[in-house]
C-alpha cells in the first residue's frame, strides 16, 4: 500500500534541510518521493531556470533527482516497519547517473526506484527518470545510513 506522507517527510526535522528533498529548505527542489513496500515514485517538474540548452534540463540537476530520489527510496526500504521502527535518514556512498536522451524541459518527469542489492548495510538503488513515458535518464544510487557524526553538525 502506498504511503500518502512523502518519504522525505518522515526525515526528523533537524534532518531535512538538503535541497534536493528537504521539506526546510525555502530554496530547495522539494523533491517528494512515495514508497508503496516495493518501489517508489515521485513526479517532479523542472522550472524555465533548470536549462541546459533551449528546450531541454540541465544534467546537474537530472542527477540531482537521481541522488534524492535513490536516498528516499533507500530510507524507505531500510526501515522496518513491522518492528515499528522509524525512518532513518540514508547518505549517498556513491552515484552514477546515464543520460540516455536529452530530457524535454517543461514535461513533468516521474522518478521511479527500486532497490536492486543489498550490501551489509548500504542498498544498492536503481532509479530511471522518465519525460513523456520515455526512460530519457538511468542512474544507480549506493546509500547507506547517516553516519552519526553527520546527525551532531548543527
């Protein structure tokens, strides 16, 4: 069954400043993933300043998508929610991202994922972005979980 709370609004609120997804970021992407126990899916439409060249997006920001899109999904998959345990927040370890077409500006992209490995602890994510129904971005995501030095930065 699909959540209705947006993964990344799980995150803990001193955790969800990153710009790609956090819901405390004023300037962010906003990104808003939804996990239904398998995958995960998210649309997201980029604005006029997401240029690359006329008409199509900006590859940063493609892989950007990719990165918090992975993260989210990992998060989601990692938790074990029959044990009651709440959603930990996951760190990229690694990220690879295939542009396999130019990306139309101005379509609204769905970011699909699923976890493809599990290693120890780190999940091993595949994400595909798709403009129009065409796969036009393929990226893999290795995450693991926040390290807790990370949580002590203030």
């Amino acid at each position: 069954m699909k959540s209705l709370i947006p993964i990344q609004h799980q995150y803990a609120d001193e955790l969800s400043h990153c710009y790609g997804c956090g819901r405390n970021n004023p300037d962010g992407l906003h990104v808003k993933s939804f996990w239904d126990g398998q995958t995960s899916v998210a649309m997201f439409t980029p604005k006029p300043e997401h240029i690359a060249v006329p008409g199509f997006v900006y590859g940063g920001l493609l892989a950007s998508l990719v990165d918090c899109h992975g993260v989210g999904t990992a998060a989601a998959a990692g938790a074990d929610r029959a044990a009651g345990e709440p959603l930990g927040r996951y760190v990229t370890a690694s990220l690879h991202v295939d542009f396999l077409k130019p990306t139309p500006l101005g379509a609204e992209l769905e970011l699909r994922g699923r976890v493809r490995e599990r290693k120890r602890r780190k999940l091993v994510v595949e994400v595909e972005v798709l403009a129009n129904g065409v796969v036009t971005v393929r990226g893999e995501v290795v995450a693991a979980p926040m390290p807790a030095n990370m949580e002590s930065q203030g």
